[in-house]
C-alpha cells in the first residue's frame, strides 16, 4: 500500500518560471518538428483515455498526463521499478514522436512500447541514459496503445510525467506492397488491396520453388492473380519474389499439427503442450516480420485443417475441449500477426464448415473464415447463412469432388470423373463461389501441380507439366475467354476388359473414344498405378501395344489386387487427355487337376489366433482363396502335402498373403524321408509364384528359410497340378 502524496516528504522542484519557458520551448519545437514532418502528424493522445501501473494518488492519475496542462497537473507513480503509463489512441495509428516532459522525478531507463491490442507489446525506442527536463523521441511504427515502461528511476522517487505526448496519423501505414484489407459490412464484404477491391482467383501452388520463374507467367496468363501455400518459411522467397513480379499474390501458410484433416499423423496436445505453441508463435512471427512488406503477400493462413485432424489423436469430451484449445490458440497467433504486420488480414483454414463454431467462438481476431470444399462446396453458402456468421470466407482448396465423395466402382474403389465430369466440377465451384456474393471472397481452387502420380492425376490441372480440360476451364472462369487456345484430346468411353478379373502378368484390353478439338495427330501412354494394391500413388508406364481403333493390350502387373490403368492422349501442344478405370488383378488360371485338393498337409507350425485363424496347413489345400495357412513368426518353417501315390506333376501355384517367402525351396519324395530339390529362390516378392516343374513324387514340401515381412508365412492355397 502506498501513501497518499500529501504524506509523502518534499522533493526538490524545478521553479515555475524555468518549467513554463521549457513548456513553450517544447511546443515550439513540437511545431516546428511537426510542420516540417508534415502537416498530416497531429497530437493523438491528448484527452484519450490513459492508464498506468500505479499512481500515488487521485490526483496523480495516468490521465493527468494526456489533458494538455503542462505544468499544473501531473502522473505520478509508486516509488519502484518497473512502473508504467499508457494512453489507448482509440484506433491504429502510424506513430511518428513521443515527447515526455518529465517533472523532477524522471526516468533513467525506460522503453517506449507500442500495442495493436494492449496485450502483447513491441518496443519502438530504448533510452539508457535519460537526464529528464523534456525527451523528444522519433519513433518508427504502428499501434492503438503507446506506453512508456519504466525501468530504472533516476532517483528515490517514482517516475512523474507532467505530459506524456504521442505523435502520428491516424490508420497504419501502408505496405510497400499496398495494404490488404477486408472492408464493409455484415454480408456486403470485400477484400481490397491499396484501396482497389481484389476477388480472389486462385490455385494452390504445388511445383516446386525452383518453378516458379518457369510457371508463374503460365498462371497470370489464365487470370489467376493468387495462389496458395501451406508453409511460409526462409525458402518462400523466391516464389513471393516471383510471384510480385507477375501480378500475383500470395496466400501464405503457416501449418499446425494433425494438419491435412483426416488421416493425418502429429498429434499435439493444445491444451498442455506450451512449448509447442510458443516455438510456432515464435517462428511464424519470424517469417511474418520478414514479409510483412512483401509485395507478393496478400493474407496470413494459419493450420489447415486441423479442427478436423484432432478426431485422429482424441475423442469424446477431450477432442472438445482440444478444439478449443487449438482455435484459442489460433487466435493467439491472429493477434500477434496483427501487431507485427496490420496491413494483411489473417484466416485459418479447415476441412469442414463444422470447424466455424468454433473459430466463431474462440478466434475473433481472425479477420476472415477459410475452407477446404470438393463436392460440397455450394453448400458452404447455407452453412453460413444457417450459422449466423459475422465475418466473410474464402474457399482455399476447392474443385472437383475428391475420391472420399465419389461412389465405389464395381471393384470397391472409388469412380474417378473423367476429365469433362472434373472440368464441370470447377466450373460449378467457381459459380457457387462468385453466387455468394458480399460474402465469398474468392477461391483458391486445387490445384497447380505437375505431380504426376495417382493424386496428380485426380487433381492437378498440368500433371507433369501437361495442361488439360480443366486447365481451360478455369482459364475462361478467371480470364474470360480460352479464344485461340490450342485445347486437350477428350477421351471418352473407357473400357477395361476383365476389368473384375485380369489374369497377373497377363495381357487385358482397354479401349475408348479419343478425339482431338483441333485434329491435331496424337500419342498414347499407358500407366498403372498401384495405390490400392500396394500403396504406391506413383504412375509406371505399363508394358502395352496398340490394337487399333482406340484400343491398347496391357500385361497386367504380377502384383495381386485393384489398380488403377491410365490413358493418356498427348497432342503435342503440350497439352493431354487423360481417363482411367480400375482393373482387378487375380491369380491366373491354372488348366488341370489341382492334385492337392483336400489331400493330407502338415507343417512344423500353426497360427492358433489372429485374423482369420487358426491358419492351419489344411486351408492352404481347400481350394478357397479366403483361408490360409499362417506359421509362427520365426525362420525357418516348412509345409508339405502328401498326394497319397507318386504322380506326374507339371506346375505349381503358390497364392501368398501378404506374409511370404523371400528365400524357399520346393523339395520332392518319394518316401517322405529322403527328399530332392527341385527349386529355389532368394528373390520371392509374394503374391503368386506360378512354378514350372516336371516331376514324379507322392510329397511335396516347401522348405521357408527367409521372411519377406515382420510376420510369418502364410499361403493361401498350394496348388500342385498335374
């Protein structure tokens, strides 16, 4: 507790005089300093309200300091360090002065700090060495809320401003760029940059940095004027650099763990992990002071879809309360964006509408809602109308609907649009966007990319640096018109044969209608990919020759299961059509007796439990390809059956689960006791080993030496054919 200043002892004073004539000294050069600055620098503080650490009385109150008297009235605070006084500008303002007329009880260090917020706090000048009488400062920046943070006193006393004078014009200052700002009111919205309005009509950016001096012209020539990214880093440079020099700005990202929505892994504890939250405000703080005046930004996007991604790392009460946490903590990154940089609007960005409660909730610093929408993306328009939203969105990934939307083909994997159902995606996204509005800001639609894998084929508009119909679609949506374009083979009407059942490593026929807009003479490639079958999302051009009349024989791969086979139409302009079907690939037929059929198998071990077992030897001889036999998970293992006479036998068909040999023999008898090699491998890659061995014998064993897996063996079915 302190006491009140009538107690406290006297302090030597300045004369009356001496304090009057430094006053007017003051003033006059408060006016000459401001006529030369220019005559826009106005006094910002007097009057506004003030606040402070501490005072010593009623009458020695922050606002003592900001009323214009300059030698009758004063603040005056406890007799300790560190002590403060601040003044609430009532808006932004680009700061120019500040002047302290000091009373004898002044400061020897102190900071001057500016605010957009009044929380977290910037320092714009440091002095070490003040003398009192009246500091005159320049200073550099922005901000609502300027104080001065007193850090050492000159003497036994507190600190005691007679006026505390904050310098400026009103509004930030604008970036070297232009300012970005979002303008106008509840559903009459717009984003504009320098003053002038901007829609937003974007692609997400996947080639390479190294790219983009090679594709950026190629985007401003379809009228894209935005692309975004998800990671703002020291690496960003060139493509912001690349991307100013054509016109175009950038929506820069900034990712948050479990980003990328369902599925994805880093799994962050929001409401425990301060390390984690500290280390990425820190950083993204880093990257946005360094580009806050970069021509090519256009807005700051923090996490993608992260609200989403949460259901793979918690459940129930705690995926609540984790939400929550995660988009307070957005917001904590909005409100320290602001301070570094108010010239760009900050958003966020999920994979789902569902995520905008609580950003409405816990994020109102966000300047604007963002959302990833494939198939659903007109209705994003009800959702905000329904949830009585008070602030406008932009789609950030958007286009046509992506395999979890689409229906299953007969082969139990999703049916992938052709190009013309993809092209239509776009445009009727880009039409649902631009319906909405006053309240849809643009879109960033999915995607520029060259990858040209089993998502490159799905999405990208230049797979492998290919242009295709979509790539003209959104030319015409964002430029107006496609006139004199050169534009991609259609291909229509693609067929696979034996599409539920293509024999492995044998030859199946696809087929389709392909035309060319221009009649331009075409080149065909086939490829398979085997994301369903292995996981590999990579394209490898198929063994294939051409039939004619838009037909192609493929040899199917040795590896079991659904892929994907492409065709691709080039027309030398470098543009391309490209279709794609599944084809199931199975274990080939074998003509013949199945001699093993039910016959007698045994096998130094058995699986008891696990999926789908006991996995007993039996069920390798059973003529089913959804039983198997399973051994323990150990080096090395044997199976063998007995065919209850000697017989000819001609082939051999191994049908293996996932867990097979790497390294095995197949051995003959006679007599079960003595027993002959007739072949081996150190190469097994699973799947079916089809084996070419003419013999006389009544048993037959596969002696195991090497695991292909973690697991044991197991076989589906041991056929011996005779």
């Amino acid at each position: 507790m302190h006491r009140p200043c009538a107690a406290l002892p006297a302090r030597p004073r300045t004369g009356t005089l001496l304090i009057t004539l430094l006053a007017l000294l003051a003033s006059s050069l408060v006016m000459l300093t401001a006529s030369s600055a220019g005559a826009a620098e106005t006094l910002l503080s007097q009057g506004r309200a003030a606040t402070d650490s501490s005072h010593e009385g009623d009458g020695y109150a922050a606002s003592a300091a900001v009323d214009g008297n300059l030698t009758g009235t004063r603040w005056a605070s406890e007799w300790r360090d560190p002590q403060w006084i601040q003044v609430d500008l009532g808006a932004t303002a680009a700061l120019s002065r500040v002047v302290l007329t000091w009373e004898s009880a002044y400061g020897r260090a102190y900071e001057i700090q500016a605010s957009d917020n009044g929380s977290d706090w910037r320092t714009l000048k440091a002095v070490t060495d003040g003398d009192g009488g009246t500091d005159e400062l320049a200073v550099s920046g922005s901000g609502r809320y300027v104080r001065m943070y007193g850090t050492a006193r000159a003497g036994g006393y507190g600190y005691s401003l007679w006026e505390f004078q904050v310098y400026g014009t009103t509004g930030p200052p604008p970036a070297t760029g232009g300012a970005v700002r979002v303008t106008g009111s509840q559903g009459n919205w717009q984003l504009t940059v320098d003053g002038r309005p901007y829609q937003v009509k974007g692609l997400t950016w996947g080639a390479s940095v190294a790219d983009a001096a090679r594709y950026l012209p190629d985007l401003r020539s379809m009228g894209v004027n935005t692309i975004r990214t998800w990671g703002t880093d020291g690496s960003s440079k060139p493509l912001l650099d690349e991307a100013a020099a054509n016109g175009i700005r950038v929506v820069s990202g900034f990712w948050l763990q479990p980003g990328g929505g369902p599925g994805s892994g880093g799994c962050v504890d929001y409401l425990t992990d301060d390390a984690y939250k500290a280390s990425s405000l820190t950083e993204f703080a880093k990257w946005v002071d360094t580009y806050k005046n970069h021509p090519g930004v256009l807005m700051w996007n923090v996490g993608n879809e992260s609200v989403l991604g949460l259901q793979n790392c918690y459940s129930g009460d705690r995926l609540e309360k984790q939400r929550n946490a995660y988009t307070t903590f957005v917001n904590d990154v909005a409100k320290k964006i602001h301070t570094i940089d108010p010239n760009h609007p900050v958003t966020s960005t999920d994979a789902w509408t569902g995520a905008w409660p609580y950003y409405k909730r816990n994020a109102p610093d966000l300047d604007l809602y963002s959302v990833n929408s494939y198939g659903d993306i007109c209705g994003v328009r009800g959702t905000w109308e329904s949830g009585g939203y008070t602030k406008p969105y932009l789609i950030t990934e958007g286009g046509p609907a992506g395999e979890w939307e689409v229906p299953d083909d007969a082969n139990g994997v999703p049916d992938e649009p052709t190009d013309a159902e993809k092209a239509e995606g776009y445009t009727k996204a880009w039409n649902c966007v631009t319906a909405h509005r006053g309240v849809a800001l643009g879109a960033t639609l999915f995607h520029y990319g060259t990858e040209h894998d089993f998502g490159g084929i799905w999405f990208n508009v230049v797979p492998d640096g290919k242009k295709r119909l979509s790539y003209y679609t959104l030319k015409k949506a964002y430029a107006g018109s496609t006139a004199g374009d050169n534009t991609p083979p259609v291909i229509s009407g693609m067929t696979v044969q034996n599409a539920n059942g293509a024999p492995a490593g044998r030859e199946f026929t696809v087929g389709a209608g392909i035309r060319d807009p221009d009649n331009d003479p075409l080149t065909y490639r086939i490829y398979l990919s085997g994301n369903y079958a292995t996981g590999d999302k990579a394209l490898v051009e198929a063994t294939w020759r051409s039939t004619g009349n838009g037909t192609f024989a493929v040899t199917a791969p040795e590896r079991l299961g659904v892929w994907k086979v492409y065709i691709q139409a080039e027309d030398g302009h470098g543009n391309a059509g490209i279709e794609t079907k599944s084809v199931k690939v199975v274990v080939p037929p074998v003509s013949g007796t199945n001699l093993a059929l039910g016959r007698p198998a045994t096998a130094t071990s058995a699986q008891s439990g696990g999926t789908g077992c006991p996995c007993t030897p039996a069920m390798a001889v059973d003529g089913r390809t959804d039983t198997r036999w399973a051994s323990d998970w150990s080096d090395p293992q044997s199976i063998q059956v007995d065919l209850g006479e000697r017989k000819s036998l001609r082939h051999l068909q191994l049908v293996w689960d996932p867990a097979y040999a790497k390294s095995y023999e197949v051995l003959v008898s006679d007599d079960g006791g003595n027993w002959r090699s007739v072949y081996s491998t150190t190469s097994g890659n699973g799947d079916a080993d089809d084996l070419d061995i003419a013999q006389t014998a009544r048993y037959v064993k596969l002696n195991l030496t090497q695991r292909g897996t973690g697991w044991g063996y197991s076989l589906w079915e041991f056929g011996i054919y005779g």
